[in-house]
C-alpha cells in the first residue's frame, strides 16, 4: 500500500472538514461562508458539496496518474489550452498537482465512478477504483475550467477551479449513441472525432449501423463483394465507401482508449439491399437486385428458406465478433416488411443462436422480440413512438434487457424544430425539452426500471453527410440523453439542466463543433 503522503493527507482531512462544516451549516449557523457548486456538470453529479475556495492551477502544476492513458489524455487537452508543461509521471508514489488514483475512492463509485476533491492547498485530486472512472472524473474537471480548456491553442486563463468534493457514478451501465454510416459513409477519422465529442458526456457505448439497403461498409474476408460493391454508393448516389477490417479495429481501439465499447450492427433481414445487389445468389429468385440510392424502408429480405442465407449470416458474424471484444452484436431486426410473421421468427432465432455460437450476446431493435424471447444477455433496443411494446414487455420479463431509444425522444436525425434544415420529422420535432424531457427507468407499460439497460442517442443520415452535420444533430440533444442515462432521476430539473448545458457552448464553441443554438437554452455571449 502506498504511504499516504503529508499533501494528500491535508486533502483528505481539509475534505472531511469541509463535509463537517457543510453539515453544520445546514443546521446550526453559517459555519462556512453559504456556496454552492457552481451548476456547470453535464451529466449532474449524484453529490457536490462546495467549501466556499478555489485552487487556480499554476504554469508548475504536475500531473500524476495511476493509469498512463488517462493520464495521457488529460495532458494532451491542458497543455493544449493552458500552455503549460504539465509534466506527467505514471505511477508516482506521491501526488502531483492534479493527480489521478486508483487508491482510496469509496466503494460506492463501482467500476465508473470517481470522487473527485479540489482544494486550495491540495490542487485536484481524482480517486476512481477503476481508469473508467478515473477517465469519468477528468470529463468532470475538464467542465470545471473555463470553456476555453478545451481549445486546440494556447489561451490566456486564469484556470481556476471551484473547491469541493464530487462524488459520482452512472445510473445505467448502457449510454449509449449510435451513428448510421450505411445511408452516407464516413471515415474512421470522422467516427473518431465524434467518440471524443461523445466522451465528454461519459457515453460508454458506440453503436456502429454498418450496412443497410444503401450501403455495406465493412470488409468480410469470406463474402468481399459485399464492401467493394455493397459499399460503392450511398444515399443521393455518392460513391460510398467501406472500413477495412484494420479500420474497424483501429476505431474500436481508439474507443476503448475513451473507455468506449463498440457495439457493431449487420442490420438483418430487411435492410440487406445492398447485400442483395452484392450477392446474386442470397436472393430467393438467384438475381441480384441493383443497387439503392433512395431512403425507402422495409423492401429488402435476406431469403428466409435459402441455407446459404445462414451460411452467410454465420461467416459474417463469425469475422465480426473476432474483430469485436465488446459483449454485443446488434442484428437489427428492425421493419421486416416484405418478410412473413413467420419468415422473421424463422429468420430471427437462427441468427440470434448465431450471434450465441460466436460468443456474443444478442442486441437487436425491439422488434426481434415479435420473435420471442431472445437468448441469455440479450438487449432489446426500443425504438417506437408511444408507450407501449407488449411483446419487449415480456421479453423482459423473461430475462432481455432494455435499451431506450424512443423515437420522439432520442433520436438524435428528428429536426429540433419545422426550419432545421437536416433531418426528418416522422417521430416528431425533438428540441432540447422533448429530449430531456422523460424518464428511461419509467417510461414503457411494464417495463420497470430494473429491467432497463440504458439509454441511447441513435443518429441515422439520410440527411446527415457532414461531421458539421453531426454535430448540430447531436448537440445539445445528445448531452440530453447521456444525461438521462448517468445522472439521478432526483438531479432531473430542466430549469437546471438548461443552465448546465448553457454552460457547454464555450466548450463546443472551443472546439468547433457546430452545433445548434436552441433557443430553449441562453448560450452565453460570443458562444
Ligand atoms: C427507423 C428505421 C431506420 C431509419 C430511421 C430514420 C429504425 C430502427 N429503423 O428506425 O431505417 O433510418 O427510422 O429515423
């Protein structure tokens, strides 16, 4: 066990102080002078407790840290901004100015969650049982500083930070977003610019759509027509494009590097047009189809009576989960149209006890539960306009847990009002107040909130062909959700909630995300 140092010593008890006099301030006069943590933290924090000082980081200021990525990755954003050296020390016995440990946080933070104590004397310290949550408590410090911190070039500070204690962890172990780069392709480098944009918000999960009617999008060794020409147009008619297999991997890498996990989709058995056009003979009728261009749904089957259809399914699933460590392989399942009640059942559990043979659990759009339950560990992503699925409901019941993504709420492609310019308004119009606005544990007819996975932002892009598109879907909608999927249901208040996110447009605004100004929140001046 390390010593604890003369320093961290001082934090600690100058900690327990500060919680004693909060205490007493509550009830027996103004022990402490009355201050509150300033409401800047996207996702709320489940407690913060104010000592009234601050600590303002000076050009000496060092940075130790127990896990050499994270401690990486907060080095590489301050001495960014502020200009300093910051020099970095992995595993030092005593703490520097910020320092970020492994030792010491309380139980009760699990596995991503952290405290994270600033004090004048002691600088910043974050104690996290786990580098996730070590990574969680520098989103949270990060939003402590000026917006300007996030800036890629020198600025001129001061930087300093409020004094107190936060202790955190998530509510949802899933929170998740989701990006389409079937309906138009993008580039790792793109995905990877909105993993860190994710990051900022403690979203935990990426799902990745990679295939749908127009557009395959990743290489499979066993079937490679499917990417050199399942994935050679896209919507509107562009030329596309696909990941390698090394590209999808360096993606799930730099994910994991943001304590991310990668959630791939094969969307079966409808959306497969570009399969279909890929492949000749995974068509019933032994002629491909060509390829698509437009945004219609539901036209598209995969050949339900066909063995090589399941040879296919297994090859391509079977790349894809050696390629993938995280838990799940997402099916999609989602608007069978043009496939029989029957035909889909058939369809379904073939594929789902695939997804099992590799290793993996099941995650599907609510849909699959039509089919019956799915197997042990599965997920049902929710996806509908109302309140009510009847057949995830008992699919829950029997074991399936739920991810969130109502329509009308989390999808992240609906205008937020009749004038956006991008996106599409089937599931309604979703401002900043329709997207905050519910609550993921309480929301479906017998679904309870033990039986709920999390939550997630899907963004599909039809009309989304830009990462400045991306951006301005996403925000402010998505810190939204990933508030709802980390924060307490007690910490729901949209009067505070829009304050919090006001203060985010700095941020964004230092990093050039585009992203829109609703009207329902007051951005500050030059935001
Ligand atoms: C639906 C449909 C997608 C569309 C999306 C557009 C699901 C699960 N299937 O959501 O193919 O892209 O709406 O909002």
């Amino acid at each position: 066990m390390k010593r604890l140092s003369a320093r961290r010593l001082l934090v600690v008890v100058l900690t327990a102080l500060g919680l004693v006099c909060a205490g007493l301030g509550a009830g027996a006069g103004p022990a402490v002078a009355a201050s509150t943590f300033p409401n800047v933290v996207v996702p709320a924090p489940v407690s913060e407790t104010a000592d009234g000082t601050t600590f303002t980081l000076p050009a000496t200021a060092t940075i130790t840290s127990d896990d050499a990525n994270t401690g990486g990755y907060l080095a590489g954003i301050l001495r960014a901004s502020t200009g300093y050296a910051l020099p970095l020390t992995v595993g030092a016995a005593s703490p520097g100015t910020i320092a970020l440990s492994l030792s010491g946080a309380p139980a009760s933070v699990g596995a991503e969650g952290y405290q994270l104590t600033v004090s004048t004397s002691g600088g910043v310290l974050i104690q996290a049982q786990q580098a996730a949550g070590l990574f969680h408590g520098v989103q949270t410090l990060l939003q402590l500083l000026p917006g300007s911190v996030m800036s890629p070039t020198v600025q001129p500070g001061p930087w300093t930070l409020p004094g107190g204690t936060i202790l955190d962890h998530p509510r949802f172990g899933y929170r998740g977003a989701m990006l389409d780069i079937a309906r138009h392709f993008f580039t790792p480098a793109q995905v990877e610019r909105y993993i860190d944009e994710l990051a900022l918000y403690k979203v935990n999960y990426l799902h990745l759509h990679l295939s749908d009617d127009q557009g395959w999008r990743i290489a499979v060794n066993s079937w490679p027509d499917l990417a050199t020409y399942g994935g050679s147009t896209e919507v509107g008619g562009g030329t596309g494009g696909y990941w390698t297999q090394a590209d999808y991997s360096a993606v799930v890498a730099y994910a994991a590097s943001r304590y991310m996990t990668v959630v791939p989709e094969i969307d079966m058995p409808g959306h497969t047009n570009a399969a279909l056009a890929s492949y000749a003979s995974l068509n019933c009728n032994g002629v491909a189809p060509a390829l698509y261009t437009g945004t219609n749904v539901g036209f598209s089957s995969l050949c339900v009576s066909l063995p090589l259809t399941y040879t296919f399914v297994d090859q391509v699933l079977g790349e894809l989960a050696a390629l993938t460590p995280g838990p799940y392989l997402h099916i999609g399942g989602d608007e069978a149209s043009s496939t029989s009640a029957s035909d889909y059942a058939t369809f379904i559990g073939k594929a789902e006890a695939i997804v099992t043979a590799h290793g993996k659990s099941v995650m599907g759009w609510h849909d699959i539960t039509n089919a019956g339950t799915p197997p042990a560990g599965a997920q049902a992503q929710f996806w509908g306009t109302t309140t009510s699925a009847p057949n995830l409901a008992a699919a829950a019941a029997n074991g399936t847990e739920v991810v969130m993504s109502p329509a009308n709420h989390a999808y992240l492609d609906m205008k937020y009002t009749r004038k956006t310019r991008l996106g599409q308004t089937w599931a309604g119009l979703v401002d900043v107040d329709t997207a905050y606005g519910w609550d993921p544990g309480n929301y479906l007819t017998g679904v309870s909130g033990s039986q709920v996975a999390g939550v997630e932002g899907p963004l599909w892009t039809e009309t989304i062909v830009t990462s400045a598109d991306i951006d301005y879907m996403a925000f402010p909608r998505l810190p939204a959700l990933a508030e709802l999927g980390w924060s307490p249901w007690s910490t729901h208040d949209q009067t505070a909630f829009t304050a919090r996110l006001g203060a985010q447009g700095p941020r964004w605004k230092a990093m050039g995300v585009n992203y829109y100004h609703s009207t329902q929140v007051s951005w500050p001046a030059g935001s």
